[in-house]
C-alpha cells in the first residue's frame, strides 16, 4: 500500500495540475470515470485507465506539437497510418484532418491499450478509420509485449516470456491493400528500425514519414539513430529533426537523438517547403 502511495505521488510531480490527476484518481477507482469524457481539439476520449488519458484530463495541451504537425500535413482526402496508435489521439486527430473522403489506419499492438482505441473511434463515431490488433516488425509470428501500468511506453521484450504475446506482421502485409500513405506515423518505443525493415513496399509508397526518435530507445535492440537513416537513405528519403513544427534540420547518418523527439523523412524535400511550408535550415 506504502509503495503504492509513492508511486502515485512520484507521478503527480511529474504532472501538470496534480490536483486534476487526483480527481482523476478518485473517479478510476470510484468507477465514476465512465461518465466521464476529456474534450480535446475537435474529437473527445473516455477517462480510462491509460496513463495518456490521465495526462490529457490534467493538461487538454499535452501533446499538441504531434497534432499540430498532422494539421499541417494532412489534407481532406488523405491518406493517414498509425503504427504505435496507443489510444488513438492521433488517429481521431488525423481523420479530422483528411475529412470523410480520407482514410486512416491506426494500428496498435496491445491488447488492452487497443480495447480504449477501439472504445475512443466508437464514442466519435468517425467512418474514415480502420483499426488493426498487431505488433509490427521485420518478420511474421509472436513475440511479447511488456505489460506496464505506464501503457504509453510498453513495448517489444526480446528473449522474454513475460508481458503479454501478440502477433507480429510486416507492415508490407498489412498495408498491401493501401496504394498510396501520405503520412506515415511511427512510435514503437524504440522498434522503429525493424518496423522499416518490414516496409520496403510500404516506404515505396510513402511521402511522408513522421517517427519518434530517441537513442536510449534504439539502445535497447541494439542500434543508434544513424542506423535509422541510413535504412531510410537506401529508400531514398531524405531526413530532417523538427523544430517548433516551423522549421526542418536536415540530418546526416552521424546525429544522434539523445532526447525523444520527432523526426520528418521523405523523398520530396521542395514539398516540405513548397506544401507544407515548413523552412528549411540551410547548413
């Protein structure tokens, strides 16, 4: 019970208005958070258990700098993937963006987590998504995913029997019906690399990518962030960090993301700026 209680208390320093996250709390555990919905920027989710949800009900903003790079980049008729979709903020933000006649595509690997992705599409109602219940990675079969009450970091556990087995597919399987992704979103907690690996057809396909990007994450499957751009250079893309969703570095095999953080790939550099009218930082 002690150990609980710190827990609880180290994680509301951490937070933003720690007075919401306790009433957040007490509706969890009252059971009352069913009747309760968090309004965001144009779609709204249900209080659950994720520790996404319990962050935007103390601070609707968090976040923002992801959605606001979907806002510039989508266009009505689009075509959005989600690979890492967690509850689905970026999914219902994405089909906001590419309207009825777009489609989205959020994929998610957790069982429990995609149960409130589900559970969040239904309570908007939107048409335009497809979901789909699966790891992603550079070959098909089982593997297994951690389990922490910290949903919003589970991830892939090499040589593990613990956590929780899911099926992994290529990307390429799963997105052979799709002919053409404007945006493609990653965020694997660090399984980028084999999530591109399975992807050849898919990067084909793509004219944007939009992945998180961190060195300590990349570390634990045994590769750094030159690995990643090297992967995506053979496709032919063109890599850049994002910087206030303004302006674009661009990045050569040697940078290294030594703090999470975003990063823009693609094989259209004039779009970034003629499209989507970021600015290039010129070295």
């Amino acid at each position: 019970m002690l150990r609980h209680i710190k827990t609880i208390l180290s994680i509301l320093k951490e937070r933003d208005n720690p007075l919401k996250i306790i009433w957040a709390y007490i509706l969890l555990r009252t059971g009352l958070n069913k009747y309760v919905h968090i309004k965001q920027h144009g779609y709204k989710i249900h209080l659950s258990q994720s520790n996404l949800a319990i962050t935007l009900f103390g601070n609707k903003d968090y976040g923002q700098e992801d959605e606001g790079f979907l806002r510039k980049t989508l266009k009505p008729g689009n075509t959005y993937v989600d690979v890492g979709a967690n509850i689905g903020t970026l999914v219902l933000s994405g089909a906001i963006s590419v309207g009825t006649e777009g489609h989205v595509i959020g994929i998610e690997a957790h069982p429990k987590t995609f149960g409130v992705l589900k559970s969040n599409i239904k309570l908007n109602g939107f048409k335009s998504i497809e979901l789909i219940n699966s790891a992603v990675g550079n070959e098909k079969g089982k593997l297994h995913f951690s389990d922490a009450k910290s949903d919003d970091s589970n991830k892939v556990l090499l040589d593990s029997n613990q956590g929780v087995e899911v099926d992994v597919n290529l990307l390429d399987e799963l997105l052979k019906d799709t002919n053409y992704i404007d945006v493609l979103k990653i965020d694997v907690e660090g399984f980028e690399k084999q999530v591109f690996e399975g992807a050849t057809a898919v990067l084909n396909k793509t004219k944007l990518i939009y992945f998180e990007s961190f060195e300590n994450n990349y570390a634990t499957y045994n590769y750094n962030t030159g690995d990643i751009i090297n992967l995506l250079a053979s496709s032919g893309f063109h890599i850049f960090k994002v910087i206030n969703n303004t302006h674009l570095q661009p990045l050569d095999n040697n940078y290294r993301s030594l703090k999470c953080e975003n990063l823009v790939a693609t094989k259209e550099p004039t779009c970034l700026e003629d499209e989507y009218h970021f600015e290039i930082i010129k070295s």
